[in-house]
C-alpha cells in the first residue's frame, strides 16, 4: 500500500510545528521549497504561501498577533 503525499498545507503545518518561530510569507515560500513544492513563479509561491498560512490560521494551528502584519506564530 503506498501512502499519499503530504498536501502542500500539511507539509507546511508539519515544518511549522517543527520549527516554531514566527512564520511570514517568505519563510513559508521556503518550506514549501524544502517540502518539494515547485511553483510556476514567485508570484504564485507567495500566493500558496499566503493561502496556506491563512487556512492554517483558521484551522487553529497559526495565530496572527499583529493584525496589521501578516506574521503568525503556533497557537
């Protein structure tokens, strides 16, 4: 039986627990690099890093603490 690749969001949710900190759009255009995500341009690294972080953000993983900033940290 072979298992299913993490999605991107799950990679992304993995590293941040993993590595904890604060979590921008360009750090997490990098770990979605590292995790094997090869986007077609910057422009769309950072809009799946955005969207990523947003989801997670309201599935409870992420808070925003600035709502003026768009940097989040673990819940």
């Amino acid at each position: 039986m072979t298992e299913k690749p993490l999605t991107h969001k799950q990679a992304l949710a993995m590293m941040i627990q993993g590595l904890g900190g604060t979590w921008d759009t360009e750090r997490a255009v990098l770990a979605l690099r590292v995790a094997g995500y090869e986007p077609a341009s910057e422009e769309a690294a950072g809009k799946a890093a955005r969207h990523n972080l947003r989801t997670l953000a309201k599935e409870g993983l992420l808070v925003r603490p600035d709502p003026d900033r768009a940097v989040y940290r673990l819940a």
